[in-house]
C-alpha cells in the first residue's frame, strides 16, 4: 500500500482550474458563486491546514471522483475567515461537521500551524467517533511521521482496489467506501 503524494494531488487541482493558478485567491474566486444549502449533507469534512488550498483542492476532486461528497470550509463557505478564532466561525464549523458522515485530517507539513485542525478533530472525534487520518507525502511509499496522537486513527492509503482503511497492521484493509458509508 502507498499514500497519495502531494504532486498528484496539486496536479489534480492544477488540471481542473482553468488557468493554472495555485493560490487559495485564485481557488476561492473560481468558487465564490457557489452556494450551498443550509441542510446539505456530505459524505466527509475535509480538515485541513489553511495554507494547502492547492493541495486540498486536488484532495478534494480525487475523493469526489471516488463518489464522495466532500465539505472543504473555504470552498463551501468562503464567507468566512479562518484566520481568526471566533465564536461565529465555530458555530458554523460544528454545523457543517454535524452534518457530515466522517472526517479525514489531510496532514501535511502546514498541519502543526492550524489553529483548527486538532479542534475539528478533537469535535468530531467526539460527536461522531469516525475519523481517519490521510498523510500526504512527497513520494507514495514513504513512511509517514505524524504526531503521535494521530497515530489513535485509521490511515487512509492507496490500493490496488482504490482508497482503503488502514487501521491494524494485523487485519486486512476496508475499502474507505465502505468506512464512509456505514
């Protein structure tokens, strides 16, 4: 099994945008129209550092293509300013993790510098019970070095069969779809 890499993932943002810019601006004005509905469910809440819009976008589409429904705050409610920590932020935060299946923390090298990663985790983990880490890595069969407490998820990874669950080293894997979904 390998992880997906980050140049897979910015090639896949990088092939949908229309002119090939990698700035969470450039991202977000591509997006602004976009609204969404106050009670629309998703199969994933997509957590993840601020600085990795390109990244993230490309995430995004991949999942999608995989036939998830994926919330991604800044592309679902660009309105808002992750920037700072407010109440209001919060507020719609938990919402749209409420209305969520699973949550998958895309770690990167930015994660250690998000101020909600570890809260959304933490929230989620909470409310629902079903997280599962996704370690982004420059080459696919790379070890992966995260924070210890991440190592309390399930890994997704990269098979033969698609996207899989990676939880104890000692039982086969379980196709994401199937964690996801029930």
């Amino acid at each position: 099994m390998a992880f997906l890499t980050l140049q897979e993932v910015r090639n896949k943002a990088r092939s949908k945008t229309s002119t090939g810019l990698e700035s969470r601006e450039a991202l977000n004005r591509q997006f602004q129209f976009d609204s969404i509905s106050p009670d629309k469910t998703y199969d994933i809440f997509l957590s993840h550092a601020f600085l990795d819009a390109e990244t993230i976008y490309g995430l995004k589409i991949i999942l999608e293509e995989a036939k998830f429904s994926v919330y991604v705050d800044w592309y679902e409610d660009s309105h808002l300013d992750r920037r700072k920590v407010t109440k209001k932020t919060a507020e719609i935060i938990r919402k749209r993790m409420k209305s969520c299946k699973s949550l998958i923390c895309a770690i990167t090298e930015n994660s250690g510098d998000s101020k909600w990663m570890v809260w959304e985790l933490g929230y989620f983990d909470g409310f629902r019970g079903k997280v599962a880490i996704l370690g982004l890595t420059e080459n696919s069969e790379d070890g992966f070095q995260s924070q210890e407490f991440l190592e309390l998820y399930p890994f997704v990874e990269r098979h033969d069969l698609g996207l899989v669950m990676k939880d104890d080293p000692t039982k086969p894997a379980k196709l994401l779809r199937d964690w996801v979904k029930f």
